[in-house]
C-alpha cells in the first residue's frame, strides 16, 4: 500500500514537473527529495 502511495506521488511529481508547475511553485526540491527516496532501493536492486 505504501508502495503504491509511493508512485502515485512520483507519477504526479513527474506530470507537474514536465508541465513546469514545480518550476512556477518554486517545488522543484520535491524531485530531488523523490530521487534520494529511490536511490537505495535502485542501488541494492
């Protein structure tokens, strides 16, 4: 569930970031954050 949580949240992140509404809202600190979140996971997988 929480996985699930987890990519609708960076699915979203991702559509407002190509749309430039993160750039307009000065949100653009939310994608790092994602990325930091993934890292681990990315690299024992």
């Amino acid at each position: 569930m929480l996985l699930a949580a987890f990519y609708v949240f960076a699915i979203a992140a991702i559509i407002l970031h190509y749309t430039g509404h993160l750039k307009r809202w000065n949100c653009e600190w939310i994608l790092i954050v994602l990325a930091i979140a993934v890292f681990p996971a990315v690299l024992f997988l």
